[in-house]
C-alpha cells in the first residue's frame, strides 16, 4: 500500500523513498529505479516488471507529466497481454491502492519528481 505521496518522496509500507521506484506485484519494491533516457520510457526500462507476468503495469508520469510514455511502449505492453495505464504520478498511486486492493496482480513504475 503506498500511503503517501508528494513532489521527490513515496512511502510504501512504512519506508520511505526519494529516488523513483518500482513496485512488483505482490507489493515488493525495486528503490532506485533508472531509465535508458530520464524522461523518455523505453520497453527495456520496465523489464522486472515484464518479467514479473503482472495483469496491469501503472506508470507513474511524474507530478507535472513530465515523462514521456511513447505509444509504442504502450502496445508493447498490451502485445504481452497486460494493461498499461500511464497517469500523473498522484494519480498513479491513487489508482494503484486501488486496483492492488482488489483481486489483480499490480505492478507499478513510479517517477517522483517533474
């Protein structure tokens, strides 16, 4: 569960993270998250994500939107028969508390700042 959430920092399960972070379902979270291009997503960036078989991938955006999510990587997803939402990063974790509560494997990319 990802209790809070503001512009640089996230606390999940009671730690609390400043550098963008990975979640995999089950909850697990993968600190320190890095991307080929800072605010370009590319497929090989959500890979332990991927190789997790989740039935939905959140991304989280940033607070302003800032990162790109490129539609190509979106039907990359889909073509692996999961769904992709890419929202705002507040907007991401609201619907990641969401979903994680119900019966769905979950998985979540979170950019915390821009």
């Amino acid at each position: 569960m990802i209790e809070e959430y503001r512009f640089g920092s996230i606390k999940v399960d009671g730690a609390n993270y400043t550098r963008d972070i990975m979640i995999l379902p089950g909850g697990r979270v993968k600190p320190n998250w890095w991307r080929i291009e800072g605010h370009k997503l590319h497929l090989e960036d959500l890979r332990d994500l991927l190789d997790a078989k989740p039935d939905i991938i959140i991304i989280g955006t940033g607070f302003y939107g800032a990162m790109d999510v490129p539609s190509e990587v979106v039907e990359a997803i889909r073509g692996q028969s999961i769904e992709v939402l890419a929202r705002k990063t507040y907007e991401a974790v609201r619907l990641y508390n969401e979903l994680s509560s119900k019966d769905r494997r979950v998985a979540a990319a979170l950019h915390l700042t821009c």
